[in-house]
C-alpha cells in the first residue's frame, strides 16, 4: 500500500510540475468566462466567443510583448467547456 500512494505522490508531483502555472490560470479564467455563456447561449455560440476571446488574448499578448501565440493557452481556456457542457447535459 505504501509503495501505490508513494508511485502516485510521485506521479501527482511529475503532472504539476509539467503543467505550468500560466496554463492553470487560462483554465481558471476560461471557466469564469464560460460559465455565464454555457448557461445562457447556444453551444455553438459559446464555443465561438471563447475561441474568439482566447485567440485575441494570444494575439495581443504576441503583439505586444513580441512572443509567438501559444496554441496551448488557448486550448486550456476552451478546455473548461467540457465539463461545464457534460454538467449542464446531465
């Protein structure tokens, strides 16, 4: 039993430190931005305000700080209307 919580302590610790803070933060956000829209708008709606959203904050931020745009980033901000989808269909 001590070598399965230790195997998944140490797998716990692998995952966060490969997830970066940034990437938790447009999870974060992305769910606060989306959670309004999922309850009020159609799907298609929503998914289109949050590409939107999530690609002008990634051009932006390359326009202005001189960085290329993450894909990832904008895939974290969508990643929260899955869940948010799967609760509201329930």
């Amino acid at each position: 039993m001590k070598k399965i919580i230790n195997l998944l302590q140490n797998l716990f610790v692998k995952i966060s430190k490969s997830l970066r803070q940034d990437y938790l933060l447009h999870f974060l956000f992305g769910t606060f931005i989306a959670l309004p829209m999922v309850v009020y708008l159609p799907m298609y709606q929503v998914i289109c305000f949050m590409f939107f959203i999530a690609a002008g904050k990634e051009i932006a931020w390359a326009y202005t700080f001189k960085i290329p745009p993450s894909i990832k980033d904008i895939i974290f901000t969508l990643l929260p209307l899955i869940p948010l989808y799967i609760v509201k269909y329930i």
